[in-house]
C-alpha cells in the first residue's frame, strides 16, 4: 500500500511539525463499533438519531434512552482498539505535536495508549445528572433506569453531547486552534455531516499552505475540497502511511 501513496504526501508528512487529526466512526468501525449512518449495521438503521440522541428523546423516554446507551456501553467495552488507534498513538510519538481530536465516545484512542485526545461529543462511560450537569462516579451502584442523581434528585444521563447540545467550549477552542495551527490535517472515518466538529476540517481546508487529507473509504461532502483522498479502511490505511513515512 505504502507504494501507492502521492510522493507529495510523504513528504509533507515527513516535514510536518504539527499534525491533527479528527476521528469519527469509521476509525472504530473495525474494532466492532458500528457507525452512525452506514445502512445495514449503523446504529441508527434500527433508531433514528433523533428519537434517541437529543434531550427531546430524554425527557419523553428516559428508559430507552438510557437502555439504548447502557447497551452500547456494554458492546464499547467488549471490543479492543485496532491498528488504526494503534497506529495513531505511533503518530503520536512520531511528531513534535499531535493531537486526535474525536468524535467518537467510546474512548477508544485513549485505551490504545493515546495521551493527547480531544474528546468533542464526550464519553459514553461517563455520566452526569440531566438537571444541573453533575458529572456522577460510581453510578453502576445505584438503583433505578435511569437512576436518580444523589445530588439533587434528577434523572443521570450519559456525558455525551446530543444534537442541539453545545460542546464544550474549551474544548472546541483547543480544537480550532490545532485545526488552524496544523502542517497537516488528517480526517479520518467521519462522514463529515455532524457541526462543528465538520467545521474543524472546514476551517483547515481553508488555509493557506496545509495538506488537509481524507481517510475514508467513502466520499464525504468536504472530499472535493481536500488535498488528498485516501479510499480505504483507516485500520490498513494508517498503519501503511505509517511505514511509509518511517
Ligand atoms: C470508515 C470505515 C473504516 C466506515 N475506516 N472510515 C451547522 C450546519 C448544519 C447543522 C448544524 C450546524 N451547527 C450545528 C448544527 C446542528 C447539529 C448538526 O450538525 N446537525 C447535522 C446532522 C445537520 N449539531 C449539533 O446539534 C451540535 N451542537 C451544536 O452545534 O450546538 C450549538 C447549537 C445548538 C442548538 C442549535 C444550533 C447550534 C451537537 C452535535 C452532537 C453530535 N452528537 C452525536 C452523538 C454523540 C453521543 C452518542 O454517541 O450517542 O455524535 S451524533 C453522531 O454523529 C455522533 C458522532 O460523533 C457524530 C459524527 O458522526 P461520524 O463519526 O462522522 O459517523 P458517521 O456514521 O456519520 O460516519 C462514519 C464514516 O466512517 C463514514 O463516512 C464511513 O464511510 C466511514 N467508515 N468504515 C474509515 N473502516
């Protein structure tokens, strides 16, 4: 595969001081998570997103929500990272800078060995309450789907950013400033539909003298406008680009 790659590419990558990449589903896809919107097995071919992952769906049916979430939680724990994740973390090591900024909840990039992630839309594992935001530990000890806040009473959720939520500021700030500080940019298994996160690859598309690249093997509506394009699995692309910068 190495073989393949755009010499130009190589030598960007070879030259680059800081590099960002953003995750989305795909990069798990190959531990055994499915993705968001890919027919036959995302998760939403049996929910809708809508139905499930807002705080509309919460306040009108807390129980499927939070059995929606406590099954993925249990699947996200039985599966490992693949050599996508792993060879992000040897990215990691390889660049003076480098942070992977995901999507993805089920923390995933961290369990591989990862130390500079970015988690925009939060972590399945971790809960807080619906009211006041009380971020929760040791919640599987309590009684109650969903079980009560001991705080104040309300309802516990899953500390994930739903549609119609904002993501955390700070968080998006430290985004956008790799997004607009990178030598290269990687996207990586994201359908590129959900903003802001989108908006990251947006606004490094834009810059002058960055190499923005798409891994994916599916083209997303921001394809037409990035450097390159790389079609394919990231749990073989990555590892490959990785030996062919080596
Ligand atoms: C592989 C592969 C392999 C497969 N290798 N690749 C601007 C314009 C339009 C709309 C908006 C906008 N700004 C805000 C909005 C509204 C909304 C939005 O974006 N809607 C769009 C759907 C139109 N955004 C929001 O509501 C956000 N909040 C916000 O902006 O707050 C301010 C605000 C508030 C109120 C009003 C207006 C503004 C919050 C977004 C939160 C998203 N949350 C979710 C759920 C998280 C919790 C959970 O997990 O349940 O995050 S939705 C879901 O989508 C999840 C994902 O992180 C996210 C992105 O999906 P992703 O990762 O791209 O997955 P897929 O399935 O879509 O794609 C997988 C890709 O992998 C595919 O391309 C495959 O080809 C590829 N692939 N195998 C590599 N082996």
């Amino acid at each position: 595969m190495s073989a393949n790659f755009p010499p130009s590419l190589i030598e960007a990558l070879q030259s680059a001081e800081i590099v960002t990449a953003l995750t989305g589903a795909g990069v798990s896809a190959e531990s055994g998570v499915p993705t968001f919107r890919e027919a036959q097995t995302g998760l939403w071919a049996q929910y809708e997103p809508e139905h499930l992952a807002t705080p509309d769906a919460f306040i009108e049916d807390p129980v499927l929500v939070w059995e929606w979430y406590a099954w993925r939680r249990s699947l996200v724990s039985e599966v490992d990272p693949n050599p996508g994740h792993v060879a992000l973390v040897e990215f990691e090591r390889r660049f003076p800078q480098f942070v992977t900024l995901t999507q993805n909840v089920d923390g995933l990039h961290r369990v591989a060995g990862a130390s500079n992630v970015i988690e925009l839309h939060g972590n399945i594992q971790q809960v807080k309450c619906f009211d006041r935001g009380h971020p929760i530990l040791d919640w599987d000890t309590l009684d109650g789907v969903p079980p009560l806040c001991p705080l104040c009473g309300s309802y516990l959720r899953p500390d994930v950013v739903w549609f119609g939520e904002s993501l955390s500021e700070s968080a998006l700030e430290q985004a956008l400033a790799w997004a607009l500080q990178a030598d290269v940019y990687l996207s990586i298994g994201t359908s590129s539909l959900v903003y802001p996160a989108a908006a990251l690859t947006v606004e490094a598309i834009k810059r002058d003298g960055i190499i923005v690249v798409e891994i994916n093997p599916n083209e997303t509506p921001l394809s037409p406008y990035v450097d390159f394009g790389l079609r394919g699995p990231s749990g073989e692309i990555l590892p490959a680009l990785l030996d062919a910068i080596r």
